[in-house]
C-alpha cells in the first residue's frame, strides 16, 4: 500500500476485504493496515466510515468477538441483525470467532 494513503484510507481497504459471512477483529484489520497497535485508530475509523454500505465496518468485532455497544450505524442490534444477513450467528453479543474469523492474508 502507499505510504501516502490516509491511516482511514488504508483502515477501509481493508474492511473492504472481509468476506461475507466471516468477521475481523480490529487488531487484524490494524496489522493489516500497516500497524498492529491501531486498533483504538480502526474503532475512530469505522464510526466514521464515509461510506456503509461499501465499506462493511459491521464486520469487524473485538478479538473475543463481542459486538460493539456503540456501533456507529444504528447500535449494537443493528450491527447484529446485519452480521445475521451475512450468516454470521450472534450469541449473547458474541461472534465464534473460530468459526467465523476471518482467515487473514499473510502480512
């Protein structure tokens, strides 16, 4: 990626790349951006995403795979209503993340 590319920028390429039907956490979508230690910097980014419905920041949970309580686009049932169109089971608030995280791409 372009270092000169925005830390937003780079955030939302990567949120862009988590399949349907598989979540991220946002340490995952941190190192994918280029810093493992952005994962506070990807919850400013994704409350916010520019763009919704093609950057698919509902996708991306904690590392235990807890929803976020202050999901930036309707609150947290939003958030679990569209992790369940996706196919994705929501239980108590929380994503298998063995089940469901995304495999990430060799960094």
């Amino acid at each position: 990626m372009s270092e000169s590319k925005g830390t937003f920028e780079r955030i939302y390429d990567v949120v862009r790349q988590i399949p349907r039907g598989q979540v991220a956490s946002y340490g995952q979508v941190a190192a994918l951006a280029g810093n493992k230690r952005w994962a506070r910097v990807v919850g400013y980014a994704l409350h916010a995403n520019p763009d919704p419905d093609g950057i698919p920041c509902y996708r991306v949970v904690t590392k235990e795979g807890g929803v976020s309580k202050a999901f930036a686009f309707g609150g947290e049932n939003e958030q679990i209503r569209l992790l369940e169109a996706d196919g994705i089971k929501v239980v108590d608030g929380k994503v298998d993340m063995k089940k469901y995280g995304w495999e990430i791409p060799e960094l």
